[in-house]
C-alpha cells in the first residue's frame, strides 16, 4: 500500500477511519515517517552475553512438551527484574511451568527467584522467599500495591494465577484468596497501573482463550496422527480481568462494571499509558486471531474499546493478526506515546505513530521494520536507549511458536535471532548484525525484561526462551555516553509513579520519558528511568510531570550525573 499524506483531508482522520471501520478496511493509513535508515553506529558489540557459570543462574525454563501439543506448553514464559529486598540492585525473577490438568511434572518444576550478589553473580533464594508458584505459570507483574515500599509480586498461571505479597524481609505470602485476584482461567500478561487516578496501583490480568485438557483440539497430520500446535482461531475468546485496588489488602473485580468484559480476548501482551493525554491511563492490549483492544479510559471507571476505529486492531488489510509483544513510548519526542506490536510470520510487525485525536498510523514500512520482520515471530520487546544517546531505540526478541513450523513452511524457523533497530533522530536503523554475536544467535525467545543489573547506567537484557536455559546480556554500547538513573516515589499518586513524565535538559538536548506499566511479554522491568545524555556533562534541569490524583509538576536542578538518584514526590529535590 503507497504512503498517503496525513494532511488536505476535507473531513478529520479520525471519521475517516471511523467509515473504514465500519466497511470492515480499517488501520490502512500511514502517516508521514519521521524516519529514514540513517545513522552512525559502534563497530563494536552492543551487548555481551553473560553464561549460566559466570552469573550462578542455573535455572531453566522446562515446557513439558507433549505429543498432545497442548498449546500452553509453547508460549512460556516470562521473567522480571525487581529490587525485591529495596538494597538498589535488581534481582531477577523467572517463571516455569507447572501442574495442571494436563501436566504432572515429575520431578515437580518451580519459578526461580535469584538475589543479586552485586558483583554480577546471582544467588537462588526462591524456598527462603517462598515464590515458587503453584501452576503452570505464564508471566510476572511486579508492583507495590499496598505502597509499603516494597514490591509484590503477581504470577499469571493456567488455571488460575497468584498474588504474592512482599513481606519486606526477604520472603513473600501468598495472599491470592484474601486480595481475590486468583483471575480463574488462562491468564498471561498483567499489569499494574491506576485507572482511576485514586493513587493505588489496580491490575489488568489478559486471558487468552477458553482452554482445558478435556477442550483440547486437533491439528495436525490427520493420516499420522502427528499433532502441531494449534492457532487459536479454533478456541473460544474470553474476556480479561480488571481488578481495583480497595486499599485494604483486597480487590474488586470490576471487569464488568468497567466495559472490559464487552470485548472478547485472546490476549497476550498488555501497555498501559496514556495516550490520548487526557490525564487518564489506557490500556493497548494484543490479540491472536482477533482483533486488538485499544480500552480509552473515559473516567468514572469506564473503558470503551476503539482499537479498529483508532487504526491499532488490525492489519492495512483490515485483518486480524497474531498481536503478541506490545510496548509503548514516544519514539520522536512529539509529546505523544505510540505503539508497537508484534506478530507471527507473514503479517510483519507494526510501528504505531500517535497521530493525536486517538488515531494512529503504521508507519513500520518506511522505517525498515516490516521487511526485516516478515518471516519472524515476536514477543518480548521493548523501547529503550541502549546506547544513552538520549533517543528510544527499539528491541525485538523472536521465535515461532510451533516447533514444528520448518516441515511444513518454508524460510521459516522455530528459533529466530533477536532484532535491535537504533534510533539515529531521522530513522531507525538496524544495526543487529553490529551489535554483537548474540544477534546471530538463534533462540526459541519469549519474555524480555530490561534492566541494569549490574548499576553502571547501561540498560542490560533478560531474554527467556521456551524450554530452555534464560540468556543474561550486559549492556556494553551505554557505557560509552553519560546518564543519570531516577527512581521516582509517588506520595499522592500511585508509589511506584507509573504515568509519569520526566523532561531534562542538558545543553543542546532537551528530551522526556513517559513511565508505561507494563510492555514487552508476560514480563516486568525495572522501575527506574535511565535519562542519556550522550557525551554531554551537565543536567540543567530535570522535571517530573507526577500522574494523578497529584498532577504537580517538580522542577529540580544541580543534579549529578552518571549515577542513580530518588525523587520523592514533593520533596522538590533529589537523594
């Protein structure tokens, strides 16, 4: 499809989009791309990977893999990092399958908690927490919901999930039944977020389709009787879950009070941001064979659905697709968040420029990432400044989800390498090849999580794959620009300051971040924002935009840099 000018309509986008909507098109247009494939890169390795030996993380990812080929066995699963201790060094946290209708491991399999030793070494702490989940898990959202300080920990599983409560001493309690968040089904990503701007973190919980063992269908070799995995076109879609924090240790579900449970899921990946800038928080949820949600907040605790009429719920051919990784930033610094989205082979991923008005245009084809991405499958992903030059690059972690997709389509592979496109200001680039040896890496790669474990400033990565060993890789390119690291405490707002927006200048640069919750697949990341300076060596100044109920705006000055600092909402200064 040719590029159309966003400019000389006789009538606005977003009806035109609305009468595309309505003559089943939608999502067709692209608006002008900012960006060209341009741009300098480093010759040397981005990121190093880090082995199993040399970090102590023995831990592997097992999916239980049977001839039945039950779908939940191929898109596990996810991981974090989280300072769950609060001793400033980010720990890491990996979910595995577990018993359930369909599977009795034997011997039986846990999730992994691992203690950062602080000198790039891990230790398993999972009996001593009390974490290791008690299903076939999925994915992990860390949050503090009861703003004791320290962070909590919800497990998404199959057949129901678990809420795991920091107890602020090293171990957790499994509160599930007290909070009433159990989410009975087949949960995958969640996140925590404030949608009603009452200063508490609520939970968004995606379910994917209607699922048990006695449900389980066939695909595969009618004459051999070989299965495959099955796409989940032939399951039911259900809805998701919203629970709201009562600030008491408990939640309402309040999915159908809210209009969640108007639209039917088969939902993997979840952002929440706001993205129409009206002061109220979103949700971008990604669908498998039908089409993504865009929920706006209107207030009042309603959420109406206009994925299509907005251009994100599916395909320039109006097709549903297999949305799996989602994220959400302000890639150009216009002031609004756009979107990304991955999908399976043959339908290309998507680049979402926020085209203001709650519409957005596909604009991965001017930028390179279409093409590179035809033949992939993605899940883990996530915008992030990997080389601190103060613009948002952008992750992409792959694998097919059959295992046995190279008999039967051809140029496509079951384990697929990581993609990394740099933001060079006018275009992104691809500089995977550049980037080091574990983008030519083949990997069954599912969840991402993005952290700096090791506190130097340089955002490192955590890539789990399905049934196999998680790969720990240290930012190198980072080291090479200046930053300054800000961990951000809500007082009034929600504790962990998700929704806020911190701008700074430093010289001839002037650049803000948007704080999402959530992104990326089945995973969760470190809180704290890394602000890149490049080779600059002074802040100006720094002012955090505080989400609501608070809404204040902090301007702070005589800041440091290349360290991490904490903000307290207020305080107007920084320790």
């Amino acid at each position: 499809m040719r590029r159309r000018s966003a400019q000389g309509h006789p009538f606005s986008r977003r009806r035109f989009l609305q009468l595309l909507g309505a003559a089943g098109i939608g999502g067709g247009i692209w608006a002008p791309s900012l960006f060209s494939a341009a741009g300098a890169v480093a010759s040397t390795a981005a990121f190093e990977e880090i082995s199993a030996t040399a970090s102590g993380i023995a831990w592997t990812h097992v999916s239980g893999r049977s001839p039945m080929a039950h779908l939940p066995e191929t898109v596990g699963a996810g991981c974090a990092f989280v300072d769950y201790d609060n001793d400033g060094w980010m720990d890491i946290y990996l979910v595995n399958s577990g018993p359930c209708d369909f599977y009795e491991p034997s011997p039986p399999l846990r999730n992994a908690l691992y203690h950062n030793n602080r000198d790039g070494t891990f230790t398993d702490v999972t009996q001593k927490a009390g974490v290791p989940g008690n299903a076939y898990g999925m994915g992990v959202a860390a949050g503090d919901y009861d703003g004791d300080g320290f962070p909590d920990l919800y497990i998404t599983q199959y057949p129901y999930s678990t809420l795991y409560h920091n107890n602020g001493d090293g171990t957790f309690t499994d509160v599930t039944a007290k909070a009433g968040v159990a989410a009975a089904g087949w949960a995958t990503s969640a996140v925590w977020f404030d949608y009603d701007n009452d200063g508490r973190l609520d939970l968004f919980v995606c379910r994917f389709v209607d699922y048990s063992k006695a449900k389980l269908k066939f695909c595969g070799d009618l004459i051999t009787g070989e299965r495959h995995y099955c796409i989940p076109s032939i399951y039911d879609a259900m809805p998701c879950w919203l629970f709201h924090n009562n600030g008491d240790g408990t939640f309402t579900d309040v999915s159908k009070a809210s209009g969640i449970t108007q639209s039917r899921a088969k939902a993997w990946g979840v952002v929440a941001a706001d993205l129409n800038n009206d002061g109220r928080m979103d949700l971008y949820v990604t669908n498998d064979t039908v089409p993504n949600f865009l929920f706006a907040n209107r207030g009042k605790g309603r959420f109406e659905e206009i994925g299509i009429l907005a251009g994100v719920g599916v395909s320039s051919f109006g097709k549903a697709r297999s949305g799996m990784g989602v994220d959400a930033a302000d890639y150009d610094q216009d002031g609004w968040i756009d979107l990304f989205e991955a999908n399976v082979d043959q339908e290309m991923y998507s680049l979402y420029h926020n085209d203001k008005d709650e519409v957005f245009s596909d604009v991965s084809n001017p930028n390179g990432i279409g093409v590179a991405t035809r033949l992939m499958s993605g899940w883990g992903l996530k915008f992030l400044d990997y080389d601190n030059d103060g613009d948002l690059d952008l992750l992409l972690c792959n694998g097919h989800p059959d295992d046995t997709v190279e008999k039967r389509i051809e140029g496509v592979k079951f384990r697929e390498p990581m993609l990394l496109f740099r933001n060079a200001g006018k275009g992104f680039q691809n500089v995977s090849q550049e980037s080091g040896a574990a983008f030519s890496k083949p990997l069954a790669a599912r969840g991402l999580a993005i952290g700096d474990f090791d506190n130097d400033g340089a955002v490192d990565l955590l890539i789990t794959q399905n049934n196999g060993a998680p790969i720990l890789l240290r930012n190198l390119a980072g080291r090479d620009n200046h930053w300054l690291g800000v961990r951000l405490v809500g007082t009034k707002s929600n504790i962990d300051a998700v929704g806020a927006k911190i701008t700074y200048q430093a010289g001839d640069l002037l650049r803000h971040k948007f704080k999402v919750g959530g992104g990326s697949y089945l995973s969760s990341h470190d809180p704290r924002m890394v602000l890149g300076l490049g080779k600059r060596t002074k802040i100006d100044w720094l002012e955090v935009g505080w989400p609501q109920p608070s809404g204040k705006k902090e301007r702070i000055t005589d800041l440091p840099i290349d360290r991490y600092i904490t903000i307290v909402e207020g305080e107007g200064k920084w320790k």
